[in-house]
C-alpha cells in the first residue's frame, strides 16, 4: 500500500508547455471516469449527504477545463478534482513513474542508545527495502532479544507494504493478534491491473494465484466488493521474553502501511504508542493504474477497502491516537520515550 503521492508541480517542465495535445475536458473527463469506475472509496466518499457537493465541485472544474490552453495547467485542474476525495492514496504521477529510477534511500539505522534500550529508526515502508529491513533485524537478533526495551521511531514514515514491517512481529507478541479482512471493487480496469501484477516475474506464486483469483470473481461481479470479510489471526510460534517494553513513535505524517503497523501492535501488551495522532491513511490502497488520453500523467486509484470501514471503525482523514501524546515542540521524542520507559 503507498502513501502521499501526490502530484509534484515540478515534473511540469515534462509537459508541452507550447501547445495543449489533448483538450483538457477530455483528460478531466478520463479521471472521472476512472474514479468512478475503479476507486474503491467512491460509494463511501459521495453519499446522500456529500453527492450534490460532488457534482458541484465537478461541474465547476468541467467549465473551468474548457478555458484551459495548456498541458500543464490542465493537470493541475485535474489534481485539484481529485483532492475533493482527500485520500491520499490516491495520486496523480508523470506518465512511466514506476519505471523512474528511485532516489537515495532513507537512512534506516539500528542502535543502542544505552545498556537497556535500542533504537529502530524506520523512516519507510516501502517494499523496495523489505530485505533491508530484514537484514538489519536479523544482525540485530541477539540484542533485540536480550535488551529489555525497544523503542521503532516511525516518524514521517509515510508507508509502502505491510511485508516491510513484518519481520517486527516476533519482537511484539504477547498473544494472538487480529487483522482485519478486506475487500477489492470490482471493475473491468481493476481485474486488469491484478492480472498484470500476476504476470510479473517478482510476485510469488501464492500471490499470483490469489490475485488472478480475485480477478476472476471481479469479472464475476462487476460494481461490487470481492474478497473475504473475515480478519486473519496471527499467532506466535513463542512469545519472546524480550523486549519487554516498545514503544512506537509516531507523528503525523506517519501513515499508510505505518498505521497498519499500529493497530497490529497496538493489541500488543507490551507495545505503546507514543507521539502525535497519525495521518489517517489506511482504509483505502493496493492502487491501479490508468494513463491518461496523451500519456502525459498516471492516475493511481486505490481498488481496496479495508473492512473496518464497513465496520464503522474507519480512521480514514482520523487516523490512530496514541496511548502517550507528545507536543510538536518537544526538543527529544527519544529522549522522553527512553525515560518512559525505564520508569
């Protein structure tokens, strides 16, 4: 699942800023097409309530579009449509971003802070550093599980896939643990990018099974929600007697696969979460891809729900409060996390 990609204005310079190839209605119109069509959050997003607001805010960006003489300005519009939803898992990103080549990686780091305590510095969740993350947990093994305190700083950890985070769960038990269950929408587009997913040499059989199973039932149902309603329990193969105490620090722009993380630890006893109240996040995600008329920009609609939505415990624009609320302002959040810990 990623997070906060949002349309960066200074990918303009890749446009045609000389003429305007695609009449800008036509691009709007593909966008809300797609919406539509693919985003799975469209039914919970215009309501009775909020659906004249809808029609409003898209009727006044269509006479706007009409006016509009260049590429560049025309997407602008379009992002500007797409913001009504306020999901930001949802993205609009120069056409082939996927393809682009990755900058510096964050600076993950492992430390020991003191005799006591370690120090898990994760500032993404991002898939590309699954083996990363890995990797440093497992050079790191003999410490997490002989020092009594661990403290994850989650900061600014905008999110990526669950996968990343996974190999933290050892560190956390101290019983079963419940993830919620979710469900795809399905249309013609969203069936299509699951295949696509299915025939990429990287995904793993069991994967590839699953999503050409989902597929399958989409184009079974089209304009419904597939897939299990049921949550998965997690159960330890042994509950580690250390860490004994972690705590998860958090702020605002923590989100996405972040806050998954945190409602899994949260049913932790041995977890606290400690910071300021997330972004709110990660109701919605597993995004496709469509491209746009010209091929100027890609649209990234999220085609999955979890099931706490339909539960009435969304967090969607809420996001996860934390056990232990630090102001913005605090000189040293890992100063104050060790203190609370060793207290």
């Amino acid at each position: 699942m990623r997070f906060f990609f949002l349309l960066i204005l200074s990918f303009n310079s890749l446009l045609s800023l000389q003429a305007q190839r695609c009449p800008c209605i036509k691009n709007l119109d593909f966008a809300v097409s797609k919406m539509e069509q693919n985003y799975a959050g469209f039914r919970d997003k215009v309501t009775e309530h909020t659906r004249s607001s809808y029609r409003a805010h898209t009727d006044s960006m269509r006479t706007k579009a009409a006016q509009i003489q260049s590429d560049s300005a025309c997407m602008r519009l379009c992002y500007k449509w797409v913001r009504w939803f306020k999901d930001n898992h949802i993205s609009m990103r120069p056409y082939g971003a996927s393809q682009m080549l990755r900058g510096t990686p964050p600076a993950f780091a492992f430390s020991e802070i003191d005799t006591q305590t370690l120090l898990f510095t994760m500032p993404s969740m991002s898939g590309d550093y699954k083996a990363l993350v890995d990797s440093m947990l497992r050079a790191n093994a003999q410490a997490l599980t002989s020092k009594p305190y661990l403290i994850i700083d989650c900061r600014s950890n905008s999110g990526g896939s669950d996968q990343t985070w996974a190999s933290l769960k050892p560190y956390l038990y101290t019983q079963p643990v419940v993830t919620d269950g979710r469900q795809y929408w399905a249309s013609e587009d969203n069936a299509e990018f699951l295949l696509q997913m299915a025939r990429k040499d990287d995904t793993d059989k069991q994967t590839k099974k699953y999503l050409k199973k989902v597929a399958a039932e989409m184009k079974k149902r089209p304009g419904a929600f597939v897939g299990t309603m049921n949550a998965r329990r997690d159960r330890p193969a042994a509950i580690l007697p250390y860490p004994k105490k972690v705590i998860i620090l958090v702020n605002k722009y923590s989100a996405s696969s972040t806050e998954n993380l945190l409602l899994w630890a949260k049913q932790s006893k041995k977890v606290t979460i400690m910071g300021r109240q997330t972004a709110g996040v990660a109701d919605y995600g597993n995004a496709g891809v469509s491209v746009a008329p010209c091929r100027d920009w890609e649209l990234w609609t999220p085609i999955m729900r979890s099931n706490r939505v339909a539960d009435g415990r969304g967090i969607d624009n809420i996001g996860i409060t934390p056990d232990v609320v630090l102001e913005e302002n605090e000189p040293d959040w890992i100063a104050r996390a060790r203190e609370y810990l060793q207290k």
